[in-house]
C-alpha cells in the first residue's frame, strides 16, 4: 500500500489509525449503501478471498520457522498438525472457486468464479 509510514503509525492514539480506516472504508460501504443482487455478494465474496492467500503465507511461515530458526525464543509454539490443517484449508479455500456448481448456478449472475480472479489479482 502507498504511504506505509502513515499507515502504520500509531500516533496519536496507540492505534494504527490509518490501517484500521483503510479496513474501515469498504466495510462500512458494505453496510452502510448495500447495493443490489449480484453486486453486493460480488463485494463480499472478493472481500474475503485474498486473505487465504495471507493465512496461506502465515502457515507456511510457521513451519518455515520450526525447521530453520528452532533456535529463536517463543512464548509457544504452534501445533503442527493444526497448521498443516489450516494449509489444507487454505488450499481448499483457494481453488474452490474455480469448480463449477452442480446446478451450474451461482450466487452471482454472472461468471462464477470472478470474485476468485479479481482477488488473486489484488
């Protein structure tokens, strides 16, 4: 995103207000000026797609750190198992969009798996 420093920052409130406007900004559109049909589920289908990519990421993380940084202090440590689970649910989450629908009806008129296209653009 543009101006990092500026989003990060937690002056003056101890709060990193300009990450938490720019998560303010499209869910307050989304509840405030819900549009019509295919639109408004369009909205909060992309809204949610690109953070399985981030989770996937973090998971990967994880285990990236348990094998090549064992030595580093932790307050924990995760549970392997839960995190190869959250890695197959990533995966899951992630390709699911591009499986047509049995009844070949989606809850978008249009291309079913538009909302997994924008989001891996984003």
């Amino acid at each position: 995103l543009p101006y990092p420093r500026l989003l990060s920052s937690s002056k003056p409130f101890g709060a990193p207000m300009g990450g938490l406007i720019v998560h303010y900004i499209p869910s307050f559109l989304v509840i405030a000026i819900p549009p019509k049909g295919d639109v408004y589920n369009f909205i909060l289908d992309v809204e949610g797609y690109p953070g399985q990519f981030l989770a996937l990421a973090t998971s990967f993380g994880l285990i990236w750190l348990r094998l090549k940084r064992s030595d580093l202090k932790r307050p924990f440590k995760a549970w392997l198992p839960a995190v190869w689970l959250r890695i197959a649910i990533c995966l899951a989450l992630i390709a699911a969009p591009f499986f047509p629908p049995k009844d070949g009806k989606a809850d978008v008129g249009f291309f079913y798996a538009t909302y997994a296209i924008v989001g891996i653009g984003m």
